[in-house]
C-alpha cells in the first residue's frame, strides 16, 4: 500500500500463476505445459537468431509472423494479432471491446484471468453458473449487455463445447464481442477460426505455449474480422511498439512452419490423456471428459487437497483450486509417459495407505 | 473504425514509431540504436538458452534479473521491475501512478509516447514549454497536480538536466510520482538511480535497448522503493503473469554482467558523437550539447526536410519530426565510425550541389 498509488492500482486483484518450483526432479503437472521439447527446427532457428541483428528494433507490426500465421490458418495476414502470450492479448481485448458500465459475461467456472482484467479495467461481470455436469448453459450467454468471453475447451475442466453451440452464441450477440479463448484447441476440439468471416463480432484467441511447446517463449494470437484487429493494434501501438522480440518471431515462425512436429507431438498427448483417463477409472476416479492437455478429476474417497499435498510430497506438482463447486477436483496436466507411469504409481500408493 | 469498439479504442492516438525498413544495405540512423552488436556473451548465452526448457513458463518473478539487476545499480532487487521494453514499463507506470482528473506534466518537447499513454488511459496533461535554449524550465515543473515524467537526456533533443536540478523536481512534489526516463543515460548523463532511497516519490525507467544493444530483445527497467515497484507488479499481475520470455532473461542477465564490453562500446559511441559534432559545426550545423547516442541538428542553409529527403535517397536513414519549434532539426543516431564518416560524406555532397 502506498500513497502514490493510483486508484486502478487498488481496484487490481493480480492474478496467481500455478508454482514454478525451482527444484529439479520433480514431476510437473501443475501449468499446462507441453511434455515434449519445441521442434527441433525452433531451436536451431533461434540459435540462428542469436546474433549481432539483435542490436535492432524487431519489427512493430510483425509481418513475418503474421504472413506465416495467416498462411497456416488459412486467414488473411489482416485477420491476424500477435501478442506476448495470449495473456497480453486477452488484456489488450479487454480494453479494445469490453465497455465500462456495460455488463460483460463468463462462466464461473474458468481462466480466473478473467475477473482479474475486468477489475484492472472495472468492468462490470456476471460469472454464469455453468451447468452440474461443468457443460456452458448456452442460452444464459444469448443478448450480453457487454459481451461474451468463455475458454474452448473450457479452464480448469477441459470441458469442449461444440462449434455449433458457439456459433449460437454469436448469432445471439450481433452487436456485441464474443471472445473465443482456444489455448487448448488442438487436442481435440473443433477451431472456431473458420468462423471470423461468416460473424463481424468473432475474436479467437489462440497460443505457442501449449501445443507448439513454446510457453518459455511468449506468443499469442488474436483471429477475427480486419475491423477487429485494427482496434487491438490501436490498443497495442498506443501501449509498447514493439511487443514481441526478435527470437520471438522467429521461433514462432519456425513452430507454425512445422506441422508434423506438431501433428505428432500433439497425437502422442492426446493418447496419453486417453490412457491415463481409462488407468483413473479403474481406480475409482470420476473424470470430466477433456479435449485439453489436462484433466479434472476427483475422487469419492480421496479429498482432492489431501491428493494434492501428498503428490507434492512425492515431488509431483498438480494444480488445487480451492474454490466453490471445484475444491473436490485437481487438475492434472498430461505429461510424457514416464510422467504419467510415475503418476499412476503414486496415486495407487497413496490411495493404499 | 468499428462498432464493437471500446470508446478506449476511439480516444488512442497509436505512437508511429521511426521506420524499420526491409531493405538491405541501408544506413540505419534513425531509431536510435546501438551500432555494435550486443556483447559476444550475449550471444553465446541465448544459443545455450535455445533449448528444452523453452517448453515451460518463465519465471513470473524474473528473480535471477532482479538479483543481476539488482548487483550492477547498486539497490536491492525489491526496488527493481522488469518490463517488455522500457515501453511497457511506462506503460505500467503510467497506468500505476498518474490518477485520472489529476493534470500531469511533461515537456512540450520530449518522447511523443506520453501523449499516447495520456490518450490511452484518459489522462490530463499539460505540455510545459522547454526554454529556447531546449532546456527544461526546472521550476514549471514544481507542485504537478499529478505527477511528472520526462526524459533525461531529453528526447528528441539529447539536453541532460544535471541531477541537482532533477532533485529540485523531486522536493518539490513530494506526495507525487516523478518519473525520470533514462533510456539514454549511460551516454554521459549520471542516473538518478543512487537517489531512489532518498526520494520515495521517484521512478527511474532504463533499458538494454540503447546502451546494452538490445533493442531487438525487448528489457526495460524501473528502479524504485519497494511501494513503487509492488504497485507496479499489482498492475503486471493484473495484465499479464510473463512478460519476459526465457531468451530475454538470460540475454539481459549476461548484458548486465559483462561491464566491460558495456563500457567498450558506451565510449566508442560518445568518441564518435564529439567528433562528429565536431565536424558538422564546421560545415555551418547549430548542434545541440547532447549526452546521448544521437545528435539534434540543424543548418541555416539547409532545410531538415530537404535534408532528411536526400539522405534517405542516397540510404542513409535519420529522424525527421514535422513539428512545431523542431522542423528544421533532424536528429541523427550515432552509428559506427565508417556510417558516420559515410554521413559526413554525404552531407558535404548534398551542401554542395
């Protein structure tokens, strides 16, 4: 607390990122990362990279990336926003189309960012309940005063909504944004992107850091209507010139250039988390059904912070909200399958002493 | 221009940035930045860096550039933040410390980044003229309603404001923030840094990007008390929890360790300013004293414009500001010795013909 703090500053609720522990050995399930190391041809391209054209300003608008982004997402380079993780653009949204005084809504259940930008901002937000099976009540999202945020597949469950009940959202906010956060998109749902020409008020927001294994990097990005991204780079240019550096926008480039890479590493996390979902059940576990790179799960018998405490112990790090209607549940991220073998044996011997 | 627009949106007024053009074998003296490369350990530190551990999140602490921060300036690393360039660390500080409906100050000549974040966030500022001299009228700037921020050296100008006059800035408005930009500092000016325990009202901002040559990398720095740098971090926390990238940690690690090489280039870069200072006052330039890594030029014969215009014809790029009180400066970044021995050239050539 301080007296030259601003008003904003009070207003602010930071947000609390999952540990990043310092130990090595441990088992790191607790942030959603990638098990597997960026693409071969990211890290030479960055070693490249590191050299004397550093001393430079990157590029302000990026078109490098953006030109590789558009051409792998089948947009057009003016479809597209970059920003320093998808945290920074989601921030940037909610300043370019979320409009004090005007009530903007998210589930309750979700990326609790959410709330945090909105009182940096002070806008006003209803969290609608999600449904007793964690599904989106899509009809609660129809006609928003201020507009529609909500994460597919859905944070902290995995929850997938189909693109159909998406696009009823849409068709129900004609004049309003509808932000569409697909951080975990890829391992297993169904891309709204191919949406952005068909509704004017459509942002997707996607990201490196979990299928392309780049979360150490930063980079994000924002999909939509030309009129759209116009209003984020207005945000962006009035804020820092240039947010994403040199060896950002090259390794970027380099990871959306390498598709079979991420075919395959992605396919790998996909069959883990099916593998891992069935070993869980079998050992008393209810399971949502997850088309993310994590699951949430909970046990009749077993509370979830007890879970959690004792996997800690063993140097295992999982993710614990201990929030109303998810405080039974943990979050498990799917690691590689050494990881997720050394899980497994430590949840059966926890849950036989 | 769109209707899903925030009114935020419609108030910015984007900073335009000095170009970065595409095309090779250019004289690039127009953004001021270094001409050597960054520091041969630099370089070796971010090829090793290109590695594994890409896959997981930075740290959202940065601990290891606080402390390494922290050793070279001689403070405590809790009186240290780290942003995505100096850019976003204004953008922060703007954002953590100047209250809407309370007038801010700045020179009415000076980096046009102000006014941006002004716009941005609704803030009122008034412009205090600089004397005829350029120099900053050190009283006007007493008693700010809400606060004050200016660059020293001054920017587009390159004039310092010795430290007693900014400590005269500091008494003088003790319940409100001021903030000192250094970005140019280290080109002979002495920073206000070994003044933050003395003055809990003073912000100094800094950056890798001029004297470490690091523009491409994206590291700026605000030096504080504590209070200052944890509203600082309320408002990060609330905007994005990983702002710099792993690359960028240790890239501005090894800038900060390697003081020799910092020093090395720092001198060869202010030898190059006083000479070509030199010779450009026998060509007929009215230069003003700078401590920076450019120079503020002008000639009585000769028109900034119609000079800016025929360099850029023969590659050579510098900054012209079609603005009142400046338009007949251009401003010229320091490059090495054989681009400015090739400026000195050329300029002769366009005087005589």
């Amino acid at each position: 607390m301080s007296k030259f703090w601003s008003e904003i500053v009070h207003l602010t609720d930071p947000y609390v990122p999952g540990e990043q522990p310092k130990q090595q050995n441990i088992i790191k399930l607790n942030t959603n990362e990638n098990p597997y190391p960026p693409s071969p041809k990211v890290l030479a391209a960055l070693r490249e990279g590191a050299n004397e054209y550093l001393r430079l300003y990157p590029s302000p608008t990026v078109d490098e990336l953006l030109q590789a982004a558009a051409k792998q997402f089948a947009v057009s380079p003016d479809q597209v926003f970059v920003g320093n993780g998808s945290d920074e653009v989601l921030a940037f949204a909610f300043l370019a189309f979320f409009t004090k005084g005007e009530v903007i809504r998210f589930p309750d259940i979700t990326y609790s960012f959410y709330s945090v930008y909105a009182k940096l901002y002070g806008l006003e937000y209803e969290e609608v309940p999600l449904l007793p099976d964690f599904t989106i009540p899509v009809e609660q999202f129809f006609d928003s005063e201020g507009g529609v945020i909500f994460p597919n597949p859905n944070a902290p469950t995995g929850v997938y909504l189909p693109l159909a009940a998406v696009e009823e959202v849409l068709v129900h906010n004609p004049n309003k944004v509808v932000i569409i956060d697909e951080a975990y998109i890829d391992f297993g749902g169904e891309s709204a992107i191919r949406l952005i020409n068909q509704y004017d008020n459509l942002l997707v927001i996607q990201t490196l850091s979990k299928s392309r294994s780049l979360a150490g990097l930063r980079i994000g990005f924002a999909f939509g209507n030309k009129e759209l991204i116009e209003g984020l780079n207005r945000i962006k240019n009035s804020f820092n010139s240039y947010t994403i550096d040199r060896l950002a926008i090259i390794g970027a480039v380099a990871a959306l250039e390498d598709t079979v890479y991420f075919a395959e590493t992605r396919e790998k996390i996909i069959c883990s988390r099916e593998k891992v979902a069935a070993q869980l059940q079998l050992l008393g576990f209810t399971i949502l059904e997850s088309k993310a790179n994590f699951l949430f799960i909970k046990h009749n018998l077993l509370p979830a912070e007890v879970l959690y405490t004792k996997l800690k112990e063993k140097g295992i790090f999982v993710r614990y909200f201990n929030k109303p209607r998810i405080c039974e549940y943990i979050r498990l991220t799917i690691g590689n399958e050494e990881e997720m073998d050394r899980f497994i044996h430590e949840v059966k011997v926890i849950l036989h002493t």
